[in-house]
C-alpha cells in the first residue's frame, strides 16, 4: 500500500468572481505564492505524486512555478472551460495510473485549513483505505454551501446543496479535503453525470452523492481555521490567517528601524525595508522586502508586501497591498490593492456604512452580501487614484482605471475606465471699490 494518496489539486476553474484581481492561487500571503506555500506543506505531509488542474490563463505560470520544487512529481493539466469540478477531475484523470484502487485526494488550493486536517484525513484514510473520507467543518450557524448527511455510525450517506437554514441535515458543511479509495470508480461516477445531460455544475458533487449509496464514506470532523479564497474581499481573511503565524518580532538584517519608530506585537520586517522616525508598524503586521514606511506612518493588521511606500502620515489597516503600490498622506482601511497601484495624497477608503450594516459588493452584477461590518475598497493593478479620491465601503475598481482627483467614488469601476468630476471655475472681478480698498 502506498504511504499517501495522489493528491489533486484543483487550481483552474474562472477567476471572474475575484475581479479586479488576477489569479488567486498566485497571491502571495509573504515571500512566496499561496500554491507554492500548499505545495510545500503537502511535500512535509509525505505526499509524492502530486497533479495540479490549472486553467489557460494560469497555466505557464504554475508549471514554471511547481518546477522549482524537484523533489515532488507534479503534473500540471489544463481545464480550457470553466465547468466546474466533475470536469476538473476528468482532467486529471489521464495523469493518474490506469489501474484500479488508485487512492485520490481532492483538494483546492484556496481553502486555507490547518494542518491537523489533512494529518486526520491521512490517519483515517490509512486505519482503513478501503473506505472514502471527507472532511466535515463543523458549525452552528447556516453557511450557505454544501452539507454531509451522516449515520450515527460515522458513515455518510448523501450531501444536499445549500439546504436553508431550517433544513440542515447536520452541522458538518463539505470542504473539498476528499478521500476517494478509487480513483477509476470515481471518474466512471463523474461521466456517468456528465452522460445524464444536467446542465447544473455539481457533477462531481452528484456523483459522490451517488457513491455514498453504494460505497463506504465516511466523515472526518474539522474544527480548525477555514478560509476560502472565493471573492476578493476574503483576501482579508486569508491574511490574517497568515498574519497569525508570525510569531514576535524578526527584522531582517539589512532593514532598518529608526529609533523613534515603534514595532509593537508580532511584526515581520523584510529584507532592506525601512521604518523611518515616529512610524508605528502594530502587529500582527507584515512589511515585505524594500518597502518604505515614512515618517509617521501607521501600518497595523495588514501585510504591505514588497517595494511599496507608505508615504508620510499614511495610515494603513486590516489591509493587503501587494508589490509595487505607493500611498502618501492617505488612509487604507479594510482593503485589498493589487500590484503598482498609485493611492495619492488625501485619498481615504470609506469602510463603514452610514446604518453600520455589512457591507454588500456586486458580483457578475449581482448584489452579494460580503458579510463585513467593515470593508473598503478592492482596486485592481495598476490602477491610478488621484489626489483627494474617496472611494465609498465595498466598491472595486478594475485594473489600470483612472480616477480624476476630488472624485467620491459611488459603484465599481471597470477594467481601464477613466472617471473624473467635470468641475466648473467662476471667476469673479473685483470691484472698483474692492480694488481700491
């Protein structure tokens, strides 16, 4: 018997859903990208044979990307559509061995978990791999995704999608940590659905349900941390599950801390950063490589990644700015910035709405409740904010948009749209008298 499962990584699928931001399993949550950082964690885990599902758009990417790890066996292969998972699956299906009772593990690379939920997949899977497993998070609230129908001996016996708050067969919602002991009868259950002419997504989700009635499954509880990386504002969610893990304070040799700078909590500061007089960095905080905090600055809860510059009173927080954004004299409040965007003097991101609710976004032009009391503004790269722009809590502007100086910025803005205020200038003379006073 091999020591782990294959693993399957699904890395494909559309990214429309996290626009204006490109490619989420490339976001980098630190020093390297969020895949990379999966894939050395499965490799400490002891898996060996990995195959990574990746779409067109990302596809060079990655395969550049999993090249760098030459200790573990990883396949890259392309799902061209959008067609969710059971598709996804067939994908890989011709990188895996042919013969029968080859174990799987199905995975995503935007569910950030701890590690403890892997290892108690694995210990379930090796006391009995004649059986499937999947994990089960456990929860009292409604979450509006798929739930695991459970005997009381442990054994699933079906799944319901997004059954209502009054209508939950258990507490244990699906993540897509699954066990299969049989990579071929899986497969032949997913075309099986595909034959059957559903137009729906769920294939893959129908085709367990199916299994469930004829196979063993079985339920592994998860009670850690779950982050999904589905909608861009769960960036913020994701970085604080990494923010989490720095532990006091490192400050690379070759950065520097002014004296009168203040480094409170668990702060990550990178190589040849800089932390000038009378700036604050409140932990847990993350400064990446090259990047400037000046004079009297305030970075707290946030990761500003590498060659940024947090310019003069700036104040950034609960935020994620990736690489290459520049801010001065502003305010960056509960938002996500892509790579190279320019924030200028007097911008401020709104975070709170008037009635306190939380704070809705539109998704595919549908109004989605992003379940934040507090959220401000998700800008895409490249993008150029002049001075005095306010953007209003829950709206994302598209990648290199431009944005006039004294703009309220109201709704989304799209992909390279350029947006200003039409101001009218009256000029009054001065009277005789005025002149002559």
């Amino acid at each position: 018997m091999q020591s782990t499962p294959i693993l399957i990584i699904l890395a494909g699928g559309a990214s429309s859903r996290i626009w204006p931001l490109r490619e989420k399993s490339l976001l980098r949550f630190g020093t390297e990208p969020l895949l990379f950082v999966q894939l050395r964690r499965y490799q400490a885990l002891g898996f060996h044979e990995i195959v990574v599902v990746a779409n067109p758009e990302n596809h060079a990417e990655i395969a550049s990307l999993v090249s760098q790890i030459p200790q573990l066996t990883v396949r890259v292969v392309v799902q061209t559509q959008a067609k969710g998972m059971g598709d996804a699956l067939l994908q890989a299906a011709p990188a895996l061995p042919s013969r029968a009772g080859v174990p799987v593990y199905v995975t995503q690379v935007h569910d950030i978990v701890d590690e403890q939920l892997h290892i108690d997949m694995l210990h379930a899977w090796q006391r009995d791999p004649s059986a499937s497993y999947i994990a089960g998070f456990e929860r009292e609230d409604y979450f509006p995704g798929g739930y695991l129908i459970v005997s009381p001996s442990g054994r699933l016996t079906g799944m319901i999608e997004k059954p209502g708050a009054a209508n939950k067969p258990s507490n244990l919602v699906n993540i897509v940590a699954h066990i299969h002991a049989d990579a071929a009868r899986l497969m032949d259950a997913i075309r099986a659905e595909y034959v059957a002419g559903d137009q729906t997504d769920d294939h893959y989700e129908r085709a367990m349900d199916k299994l469930m009635k004829e196979k063993v499954f079985r339920v592994v509880p998860y009670h850690g941390q779950w982050s999904a990386l589905k909608y861009p504002w769960q960036v913020l969610d994701v970085m604080n599950y990494y923010l989490n893990k720095i532990q006091g304070q490192h400050v690379a040799e070759s950065a520097f801390v002014a004296k009168t700078a203040t480094l409170v909590g668990d702060v990550y500061i990178g190589e040849q950063a800089k932390v000038f007089p009378g700036a604050a960095v409140v932990g847990p905080a993350y400064i990446g490589a090259h990047t400037i905090v000046g004079n009297n600055a305030l970075v707290r809860n946030s990761m500003v990644l590498n060659h940024c510059n947090v310019g003069f009173t700036t104040e950034v927080a609960r935020s994620y700015v990736a690489d290459h954004c520049d801010m001065h004299a502003c305010r960056v409040l509960d938002s996500v910035f892509a790579p190279n965007v320019n924030f200028s003097a007097g911008c401020t991101t709104a975070n709170l709405r008037i009635d306190h609710g939380n704070v809705p976004s539109k998704i595919k032009g549908q109004k989605v409740d992003t379940g934040r009391g507090k959220l401000g503004a998700i800008i895409g790269q490249g993008a150029f904010l002049a001075v005095d722009v306010m953007t209003m809590p829950g709206v994302k502007i598209g990648e290199k948009a431009q944005v006039g100086p004294g703009t309220h910025v109201h709704q989304d803005i799209l992909d390279g749209q350029r947006v200003y205020v039409k101001q009218e200038h009256i000029v009054i003379e001065p009277t005789e008298a005025e002149q002559s006073s």
